[in-house]
C-alpha cells in the first residue's frame, strides 16, 4: 500500500519546532560569542608563543579537534557532576559549543593573525600606536578579514552539531523533532520538515555573517 504523507499531524506542533529552533539560535549566538572570544585569545597566545599558555592552548586544541563533539558533550554532562560540579543540560550545551567553536577558531584566526606582515606592526610602533590600538586595527581585523568565510562557515557547523545536544535532553530543534515523532509516528515528514527549518538556520546565519563581515570587518581591516 503506498504511503500516505501526513504534514498537518507535523506543523499542528509547529510551536514546538518554533521554540526549539529559537533554543538552537540562542545556543549558536552564545557559543559564537564566547567561542570566537577563546579562539581571539587562542591565536594570539599561538600565534606570538606566549609561553607557558601557548603550549597550553597547543594541547586543548589537539584534544578538542581529534575528538568527537558528542564524546566532549558526554563528558562534561555526565563527567563533571563525578566530580561535583553540577550543571544544567543548557549550560553543559553551551560549555560543549564554545569549548568546541574556540578550537577550531583558534586555528582559524591564529592563521590570520600570521599572515600580518611584520612591516605593519614596525609601522604602528613607528606611529606610535598603543599596544591595543596595534592589537585592535593592526592585528585583529585585518586578521579576522582574512579567514571571515572560513570562520563563518565554522560556526555553521557549530550550530548543526548542537543537533546532538538532544542526547542530554537540551530542548532545542532536534530535541523537538524527536518528541514530536515519538507522539504521531510520522517519522518522515517530522524530520523532512526539520531538515527544512536547519537549512533555513543555516541560510540566514550564512547571510547574516556575511553582512558583518561586509559592514565591520572588510571595511575596517
């Protein structure tokens, strides 16, 4: 007998889907945030050989990169309460995305930050610029300019992975999709139309780092 798609039992829990979306973004602005801020701070400490921290951020990178999101996602929801520290599942969620984001963009940006040429930093001490003033116009933005779609595209990546967040019970677009089928049984059109919403995520995130990337960083670097 041939199947027979049933949409309407999907989108009448459409709130659902809404609200889980909306959780996803709000983990993705966070982590993008805070993850990108470890990554700033990673690749100058890399970058400059800021010991003994540069070695320190050498092995947290290798550690984050060579394993599995869920196993790091696992480890600080179920890992650390071993160890006392007891912590919510959106607080684990968002700990595991900029532990995980902050990684990558440390290597992501540390590769900026070395294609500065070193006649521009002798030329801001030349000007008599302050050491932030270096940092910030000299350094940074330039920097940031130079890997922008690669960062992007990272933290896309970082924001279809919070998918696995559903594993500690983190109530965002997956999480939803999953309780939704688990209620009608429409499997394929519950996850059909969450691949949709995803895209659309993706879409606007992309869209939306592309015009900060336009309006503050290739204008300013």
């Amino acid at each position: 007998m041939a199947y027979q798609f049933d949409f309407i039992a999907v989108l009448q829990n459409a709130d659902l889907l809404l609200r889980g979306a909306l959780f996803t973004l709000e983990l993705t602005a966070i982590g993008t945030l805070l993850g990108v801020s470890v990554g700033i701070v990673g690749a100058i400490v890399r970058a400059w050989k800021i010991q003994p921290f540069s070695a320190l951020f050498g092995i947290y990178v290798e550690l984050i990169r060579n394993t599995p999101f869920l196993v790091q996602l696992f480890f600080i929801f179920f890992g650390l309460p071993s160890l006392g520290l007891q912590i919510s599942e959106w607080q684990a969620a968002v700990l595991a995305m900029v532990i995980n984001l902050g990684a990558y963009s440390t290597e992501i940006i540390r590769a900026g930050v070395q294609a500065i040429p070193r006649g521009q930093l002798e030329a801001s001490a030349a000007l008599a610029m302050t050491r932030f003033e270096t940092f910030r116009h000299v350094v940074l933005v330039p920097a940031l300019g130079k890997v922008w779609p690669a960062l992007s595209s990272q933290i896309i990546i970082v924001m279809l992975g919070s998918a696995v967040c559903s594993q500690i019970a983190t109530e965002e677009l997956s999480f939803a999709a999953n309780f939704i089928q688990s209620r009608n049984f429409r499997a394929f059109e519950t996850y059909i139309i969450t691949t949709l919403i995803y895209l659309f995520m993706a879409l606007m995130i992309r869209q939306l780092l592309a015009w900060v990337g336009r309006r503050y960083i290739a204008r300013n670097s």
